[in-house]
C-alpha cells in the first residue's frame, strides 16, 4: 500500500492537518492560560477567539481521519477497523455545539463584524 500515490497523498494530508492543529493548539494565544494565571481578565473577544481555535482544531482533526479513511478502501467500513472508530470518534466530537464549526465559525464571525454573537462564549 505503501507504493500508492494516493494513500501517499491522503497520508500527507493527514499530517498536515494534525501538524496544523498542535500549532494552533499550543501557540500562546490559543488558549487564555498566561492571562488568567496573571489574574487578567478574559475578554469577551478572547474567550470567542479561544473558542474558535478549539473548534476549528476539531475540524482539522475530522480532516486527517477523512483523508485517512478515504485511504482504506471497502475495508474501512468493517467495525474492527481502527480507522474507521476513529473517523466515528472525530465525527462526534465534531457533532458537539461547543466544537462544531458553522456553530462556532458563525458566533466568531458575528462578533468580528460588531453583531451581538447567538451562542455561549
């Protein structure tokens, strides 16, 4: 399998968009942790920022297991595939309205542009 282009590039994919997500999840701003251990108050903008990172981590994680489960053919669907449990797995966290995408790109887009955001930041 490994002499494919395609499970070559769906590998390269894969890594891409974990390698994406630890950067955007252990870069300072991701999260609020040296603001609220100096006692700072967390903004309205942080929290929906911090929000957005979360989610879009989740989305980059639903990303890497697609592109890896698009790699294992007919046998991907078998319920012993690991593969396949974790594309279930990535998918329902995905599923959950503090991680999903629309739910929370849409809230952090409203506050962007100066509109009240719909939704718990």
């Amino acid at each position: 399998m490994a002499e494919f282009a395609t499970i070559q590039l769906r590998y390269a994919e894969a890594s891409a968009a974990v390698e994406c997500a630890e950067l955007i999840s252990f870069d300072r701003h991701a999260g609020d942790d040296p603001e609220l251990y100096a006692g700072e108050e967390i903004t309205v903008a942080d929290r929906i920022r911090c929000r957005r990172n979360q989610a879009y981590v989740t989305k980059l994680a639903v990303q890497a297991v697609e592109a890896l489960n698009a790699s294992t053919g007919g046998d991907g669907l078998h319920l012993s595939n690991p593969v396949q449990r974790a594309w279930r797995d990535a998918n329902a966290v995905a599923r959950h309205v503090g991680l999903n995408w629309d739910a929370v790109g849409t809230m952090y887009g409203q506050h962007a542009f100066g509109l009240e955001p719909r939704g718990q930041y």
